[in-house]
C-alpha cells in the first residue's frame, strides 16, 4: 500500500515538548512487512513485522516505524480533506500528513486502529522503499471538453471541482456520487433528463444542470449531505413544472436560478429559504406565489415574463365561525405538531392532514377558509428587482388564506 502526499515531521520529548520539525515535503508512505532477521526489533510469536516506511526525495531509504503497540495516538477529524496527524512512540515522532487521498488515508488509518491481532492477519507486500512523485499527487479539477476525453475509466477521488458542459451528455454519471470532495458540479448544455438520488449524499456547494432536459427535481437532493451544503443551484433551461415540497430545506441555499422552465407556482413553505439572497425566475408560467414568500429578505430579484393574475378573492366559505369536526379535529394535530402516518392514520386522513393551507395567524386551516389574493410590492423584499413585466410593474400577486372571521377582520382592517 503505497500514499503520495506531503509530511510533516516534528520531533516531540518525552515530557510532552517540541525538539524541533522538518520542513514540510512531498512524500510516500507505505505499509508493509519486514523479516525479523533483518529488524532491530524482536517479535517472537510471528515471523514478520509491520512497519510504517516514510521515503521522501532527500531521504530515499526512508524512515521505518514499528507500528504494533507503537502508535501513541491518531488525529484524523479532517480525513475527508486528505489530512491526518500520527504520533509515534518510538522514535517519538508527530507525522502530519496533508494532500493524500482521502480513501486511501481512510484506509491507513484503518490499518493502524486495528488490534495485533488482526493487523498480523492483513496481507501485506513486504516493505520496499519507494519512488517519490514530485508531481501535484492529488488532481482536484477535471474538464471535459468533448465526449471523447469523457474519463471512461473512472474519477481521481479527490476530485473537488468537474465539469463536462455542451458535449452532448444523456445522463449524470453515478459514479460522482462517490466523490467525497467534489463540491462543484457543472453538466450545463447537455440532454440530461433525469438526475441520479445518489447525489444527495455528496458535498456539493454549486450545482450547474442548466439547459437540459430535467423534468423533475428529486426528492432525494433535498434531503441528505447535500441539503445542508448546497450554496448556489442552477436549474434554468429545463422543462421543470414544479418543485417538491421538501426543497425548502435545501436551507443553505444563497442563489437559485429557474428562468425558462414551466412551473406554475413554487413551493408554499419557500419562504423557509431564509439564507437565499439571489433568485432568478423569469419566463415561467407562475400565476400567484405562495404567502410565505413575503418573508425572504433578497439582494436581486428576477420575475419577468410570468403571467401573473389579478388580486381578488378565489373562494369563499359559507360559515368561518363553525368548521367540522374533521377539521377542529385536524387543527388540534398540526397545532400540537402531533406524529401521524398511514401506519397510525388511514391514508386519506393522513392525505386530508397533508392538504393544510396556513392562515395569516399562523394556524392551520383545511376546509374552513377564505382564499385571497394579494398584491405584493418586491421591493418590500429586495434591493435590487427586476421588472416583471414590459411596462415597469414590480408587483406580484401573493395568495392569503383566512381561517376565522376574527383574521377576516384583522385583513380587511390593513386594506
């Protein structure tokens, strides 16, 4: 087993103190046996030992270290990033290693946690010194600019940053799921119907799929690793007619960009989206936006080319002072955040409790309410807006709803 990577040598005294360190170079470390015969250390019960071999380009021989009972103690909280921190007993040495692979540094350390035992059950080549690459080890950007340099054979596992744009992909790899550190994905101009769930685990902070052929954002992608990373997401172009309700807790999102696709209306919790800052929707077929988008708080704004509807009421309710036993029965359950599913519920109880509009107030209502719609100046929520017609106008229609006759009153008061 052999790691390209740059190391740290720092020669730490028995009471704790620093003698002194090494200046920072590239290196190889490799993990193998050695014969006792040709060791200064004996080990009785086995015929040959494990050694830790450090070979830099001053030092082609290499360091050796014993590892078993050797290994005072392991840092390894940034493995993902390539880093990792091992203190030796004897000689009493600290490693820091940084810019390996992050796999393959997983994969030592897991080597060296193991028991005497079990390490003295690995298959280990035997221990020779090794070549060190004075080249960058670890690639982090990869562009293709033509399917035939596609990388047919696989991905560098430290790769952060990949793009492939206008050369006339069908399908996302899946292979990029298993790329721990990739944080920058740009497959724009392609012909990519469909995006693969295996990305919700990955880290991603920029995601690109702008002029495809998505139809619908997965579930999946708003939830997972990638629900709390995600910085900035670029869906224009696409052939998009809605979004699922759960995108809102892509709640690291800052830009979002969704011109030229077909939705009708975004979804009615978006105003949960408190860190979004840049959106950009233009050229879509929204008539009304959902009440919650009042509350963001922007810095640019893009709406034009939408067909927004004039404000009005869109439906009454004969009796807002007396709703159903059904629904008292449903506003108990969402106002003390109550646990249901169709193992507890039947499901068109559970489809009636998911069908909740929420009023001005707060509360939820079901079947007892008013539904308007209001005019909303944007900007009321951002600096910078963008109009959303020809003719200047930076108002939007946003819908209301209305559970009792008390929030009635308070609404029409304010009019």
């Amino acid at each position: 087993m052999k790691i390209n990577c740059e190391v740290e040598v720092t020669y730490t005294l028995s009471h704790g103190g620093y003698a002194g360190k090494s200046f920072r170079s590239k290196a190889a470390l490799c993990v193998g046996r050695k014969e006792t015969s040709k060791s200064k250390l004996v080990c009785r019960d086995r015929k040959d030992q494990i050694f830790l071999l450090l070979t830099t380009a001053k030092n082609t021989n290499g360091t050796k270290y014993f590892v078993e009972g050797n290994v005072e103690k392991i840092y390894y909280k940034f493995v993902k990033e390539g880093k990792a921190t091992i203190k030796f007993k004897e000689p009493a040495h600290l490693l820091s290693i940084s810019k390996a692979d992050p796999r393959q540094l997983h994969i030592l350390i897991q080597l060296l946690q193991l028991s005497p035992a079990k390490q003295r059950q690995e298959t280990l080549v035997p221990l020779l010194p090794s070549k060190v690459n004075t080249a960058d080890p670890v690639p982090t950007k990869l562009v293709v600019i033509s399917q035939a340099k596609y990388p047919v054979k696989g991905f560098p596992t430290t790769l952060e940053r990949f793009e492939a744009v206008g050369i006339n992909l069908n399908r996302i790899d899946k292979r990029l799921a298993n790329l721990q550190s990739l944080a920058y994905l740009d497959l724009s101009n392609n012909h990519i119907s469909e995006v693969p769930e295996s990305l919700q685990n990955v880290s991603l902070v920029e995601l690109k799929l702008s002029g495809n052929k998505i139809e619908e954002y997965p579930l999946a992608l708003c939830l997972g690793t990638i629900s709390s990373s995600l910085r900035s997401l670029d869906l224009s172009r696409n052939l998009l007619t809605n979004l699922p309700g759960n995108f809102v807790q892509l709640k690291g999102l800052v830009r979002l960009k969704l011109d030229c696709n077909q939705l009708t209306t975004l979804p009615k919790c978006f105003g949960k989206l408190t860190n979004l800052k840049y959106l950009s929707a233009s050229s879509n077929q929204i008539t009304v936006l959902p009440h919650t988008f009042k509350r963001l708080q922007l810095e640019s704004i893009d709406l034009f080319g939408n067909p927004f509807s004039g404000p009005g009421l869109l439906r009454r309710c004969a009796d807002l002072s007396l709703p159903c036993l059904q629904e008292l029965a449903a506003r108990t359950i969402r106002r003390e955040r109550l646990r249901y599913s169709p193992q507890i519920l039947p499901v068109r109880i559970c489809h009636y409790l998911d069908s909740a509009k929420q009023c001005l107030c707060g509360k939820a209502c079901f079947d007892s309410y008013l539904h308007h719609v209001a005019l909303l100046n944007l900007h009321n929520i951002s600096s910078t807006v963008t109009s959303v017609d020809p003719q200047g106008n930076t108002r939007v229609t946003v819908e209301i709803f209305l559970c009792s006759a008390r929030c009635m009153k308070l609404w029409n008061s304010k009019q």
